[in-house]
C-alpha cells in the first residue's frame, strides 16, 4: 500500500467521506474515490467499513485521544 493509501485509509477508517477525504489531502474526489477502491482490492474487503473494521482490528493506526479533560486534571492536588 502506498503512504497516500494508508493516509486515505486513515481517513476511511475515521469515517470520511469521499469529499471530505478530498479536502483534507487536497485532492478530487474522484482520486479519493479511485484510491478508495485500490484499497479495497488490495484488502481484499468490498466496502469502506470492512476497510475500516480491519485497519482497527489491525491497530494500523493510533486510536483517538479522549475528549474532555483527564481524571486526574479533573482532581488537582489529589
């Protein structure tokens, strides 16, 4: 896989959408749509959530930070 496809499988996995898989790497949507698909081959899965539920049970990439402040931020000088 190519480093653009593991940052537009970054972005399949968060959810992204074509368009905004397009904003965010500044590219059209029809390249998002084609490396979309060179992705889904080359997982051999068929859709973007197959894709997606691999490259978390793969750990591929780090999980979101936590919204919202931490416990101990919550309890200063506990």
């Amino acid at each position: 896989m190519t480093s653009r496809e593991r940052d537009v499988l970054r972005l399949v996995a968060a959810g992204s959408t074509n368009r905004k898989i397009a904003e965010e790497l500044f590219i059209s949507p029809k390249t998002a749509s084609v490396h979309v698909s060179n992705i889904l081959a080359k997982l051999g899965v068929t859709g973007r959530g197959e894709a997606a539920a691999l490259a978390h049970r793969l750990r591929l990439f780090a999980a979101p930070s936590p919204v919202g402040p931490r416990p101990e931020a919550a309890r200063p000088g506990v």
